[in-house]
C-alpha cells in the first residue's frame, strides 16, 4: 500500500506514501478506501486526516499509469472521493506543499480543509490538453467563485495557499494552518474540534452562480478562443465551469465527464502528455541516481558579453541568482549591459515585468575585465567565439583562477568537450552547456556530457537547468545538436 494509516488518540491519520509527488495511482487510492474502512469501522476514532507524506500533499494522477487501464480500475478516484464524501465521519484534508489536479479534487471531496502556507494550489490539467476528469470543475467554482475558479483551470497555473485564504468569501479552506511544521498538530486539533459536528458539510451542497451569467461566459470565451488558438481543452473547461452553474451537481459531474474523455482521445491531448512524459524522461539520466548529492550553485559567471553571453546572463538574473560577466574590453561590456537593460525594458514596457523586478535582476549584475574577480563563482559557463584556441586560452586562464569545485561550462556548439576539458587539470569539473539562441528566451539546454564529466556536475547542472526554467537534454560528445539529432 502507499497510503499509511495511523490513529492519534480519537483521530485516524490517512498519509498518502507514493514518492516524489504521492500520486493517485491504484495503489494509494485503494490505502485510502482501505483507511476510510478502518476508521469508520473503530468506535474509538471519532474523525479522520487525510495528508501526504514528505514534499507534498499530492500532485493528482500518478503519471506512471497516466492513459493506460490502471487509472480507471477501482476504486477509481471517482470512486475515492464519493467514499470520502459519504464517511459518517468527518474527513479533514490537511493540505501542504503541493496540491494539485487529482489531488486537489481529493481535499475538495473532503468535509474540512486545513492549509499550510506556501502550498501550491492548481488544476494543471489543461497543460495535458484535458480538463479536471474528478469534480475539479463542479466544485472549485463554489468554493472560490466562478470567476478565480475558471481563471485557475483554463491557465492550469498555480496559486498560493495564502492567497487563496485571503479571498473574500472563499470556503476552500476553512483553517490556515500557523507554519507548515505547524500543520500536523493543528489538523489533528481541528479534526477532535469538528467530530460531532452534524450534518457533514460537503462542497457538492454549496451554491454555484454568476450574476451575469450568459455575459461572463460569453467575455470568458471570446478571451479563451484569441489565447488557447487551436487547442480545444481551454474552451471546454469554459463549458464545465459554465453547467456547474446551470445544471444539478450530478448531471454537471457526468458532463465533465463526458469532455473529459473526449478530450482525451484528440491528438493534442495525446501529444501534450507525450511531451509531459518525454521531458520527464529526458531529466533522468540512467547512471546518475535522484539522490546523487549537488553542488551549491549561489553565484555564476559568464565568459563573453555578447548576444549568447547576454541571454545566458539573463537566465540566471531571472531565476535571483547573481551573474559576474567577463569581457577583455570595456565597450564590449558596455554593448553587453546595453542589451540587457533593453531586453529588461521591453518586457517592462510590454507589461509583463514589473519595474521593481528589473531593478532587482539588474543589481545583481556585475561585470570585470579580470579573470581574477570570477574565483568565487560556483558555476562559470564560456560564450566567447567557436575556434578551438580562443576555447583553450579561457579554459587554461579559468583553471588557474577558479575555486576548487566549481564546475566549468562551455556554451560551445560544435567544439569537442573532451579537448577543452583537457585544456585544464580538472577535467571531471568540466561539461557542455549549449544555450540556444535566444538564450533568455528558448527552452531547450544541451547539456553535453563529456567522458570524464564527474556524476555530481551532471546532477548539478540538470537541477540548475530546472531552476533557471530549462529543459535540460542530455548528449554525448557527438556531431549535430539535440534539437536535430
């Protein structure tokens, strides 16, 4: 079983056990039928907890069985959240960390939520080209209104718990737990404190209206169809939002249910989750397990000021982490910040950063004409011209200077990694690290493994890509890039 089940005092602890993100699979949905069961069958637990174990309460479906039978097979999570829903005995979600798709459909089943703050809130389903297949859109639009409940699904992008606690009139959560370590001790207080509460609340029985019904929806899919172009999944999480307030809770579940299986079958669901999965698989790297340990990553370097150096500065700036850039002559570093700044103040212009935040990425640029000034740096990648001599005066200067451990980069394309690594005495510190142009703005990171590349620099450098929002591929020293492979 990946669900735990443990009594404390009167009150029964269900703990979802399915690592890294305690996923829904048949596994853990049976643990917590099998829970429910338990504790309803002991005249000495009064009410139950549902939570997750480690890092989060559940990220929803378990990717593993995502489209194959197993996600259907009972209990479903239908099935799952209809035996929470009709437990003679008050159910609390103490939510944290993450909770989301699948998961957040659970904690809306339940008869309480308690909430950790930090805790990421969402219904990313539209990401996979569907929609929430479990309640999602019948019950989040009475717990938090129509509208932010719409604006959550059809962008699939996360909220703060703190935020959400904050609404006016939202019923989501009825308690905001102190601190996440606080959260364990308050929902177990909480679930004693509503033990005899009768009727059992349930979010099904919760009004569902907009005052300008026809109007709103009308605005809602007018802005969906310019934004989502030939995606069919945004407009259809429209349709469900809009028949939970239309239509009686059953029939609003068996409508969801119905565009929730036809979207599944349309190839832009079927490709959307192939990419889900692929980029997951890309990530891993057979012989350097999860748990390799990482190398701290506070402060870069950038060899080059250039169009690659500036946009590869740029990435790290985004993410907070400080950049130092090296150039051999002042007007280069000048045309480099010039760049910056003007890349910075479109996106000012354009409304999609916020003036503050420029300030903030550009203070913590800073630039030197001295290789001397970069020995502190943990990580410093080269963007300067693709000949091979140009490579080996940096890499010679670089492993002179630089601390022991940092890890050494190269934004070569074309070059062979395993003749630059020798330019130095440290070989095993070196890696590719092949930004696309535009470097601030493409996806897609090379990471070019060369044959003495150190296990911990891979795994370093593939969490680093992820902070600094990359899908980072992994390559041998070979001919072509990843992307024409």
């Amino acid at each position: 079983m990946t669900a735990e089940y443990k009594v404390h005092g009167s009150v029964a602890v269900i703990t979802l056990a399915n690592p890294p993100v305690n996923g829904l699979g048949l596994s853990t949905r049976q643990g917590v039928v099998d829970g429910l069961t338990r504790a309803n069958d002991d005249a000495a637990v009064t009410s139950i907890v549902i939570t997750g174990a480690g890092g989060a309460f559940s990220g929803g479906a378990d990717i593993k069985e995502f489209g194959t039978d197993k996600s259907l097979q009972e209990p479903n999570l239908h099935s799952v959240i209809s035996a929470v829903e009709n437990s003679p005995k008050p159910v609390v979600a103490a939510i944290h960390s993450v909770c989301m798709g699948g998961g957040l459909e659970l904690a809306l089943g339940c008869h309480y939520r308690i909430a950790a703050p930090g805790c990421s809130v969402a219904l990313p389903e539209v990401k996979l080209g569907i929609l929430p297949g479990a309640g999602g859109t019948q019950r989040l639009p009475r717990v938090v209104g129509v509208e932010a409940a719409l604006n959550m699904i059809v962008s699939g992008e996360p909220v703060k718990s703190e935020l959400i606690g904050s609404m006016p009139g939202q019923k989501l959560f009825d308690k905001m737990a102190a601190s996440p370590e606080a959260l364990a001790a308050e929902a177990l207080a909480f679930a004693q404190s509503v033990a005899d509460v009768r009727p059992l609340p349930l979010v099904r029985n919760l009004p569902c209206k907009h005052p300008q019904g026809d109007a709103y929806f009308q605005f809602a899919r007018n802005m969906v169809k310019g934004m989502s172009k030939n995606f069919p999944a945004p407009a259809k999480c429209v349709d469900a939002v809009e028949a939970a307030t239309r239509r009686k809770f059953a029939d609003g579940l068996l409508f969801e249910r119905e565009l929730f299986i036809n979207l599944m079958w349309t190839p832009e669901s079927r490709s959307l989750r192939h990419l889900f999965l692929a980029e997951r698989a890309a990530s891993k790297i057979p012989d350097v397990p999860s748990d390799t340990p990482k190398r701290d990553i506070q402060a870069v370097a950038v060899i080059g000021a250039g169009t690659m150096g500036g946009g590869i500065a740029m990435n790290f700036l985004n993410a907070g982490i400080p950049v130092k850039m090296l150039e051999m002559k002042q007007e280069a570093l000048d045309r480099g910040i010039a760049t910056i700044k003007k890349n910075y103040e479109a996106q000012v212009k354009k409304g999609k950063l916020k003036a503050d935040k420029y300030e903030q990425r550009m203070a913590l640029l800073t630039t030197t004409l001295n290789y001397a000034d970069l020995k502190d740096a943990d990580l410093v990648i080269e963007a300067v011209f693709e000949e091979l001599g140009v490579k080996e005066a940096v890499f010679k200067q670089l492993d002179a200077v630089m601390k022991p451990g940092a890890i050494l980069a190269s934004n070569t394309s074309t070059l062979d990694v395993n003749k630059i690594a020798h330019f130095t005495q440290r070989p095993q510190d070196v890696v590719g690290l092949h930004f696309f142009s535009p470097a601030n703005v493409m996806k897609l990171l090379e990471v070019v493994r060369g044959d003495a590349t150190a296990k911990d620099v891979l795994a370093t450098v593939m969490a680093t890509a992820k902070k600094i929002k990359k899908t980072a591929v992994v390559s041998g020293v070979c001919d072509g890039f990843i992307g024409n492979r």
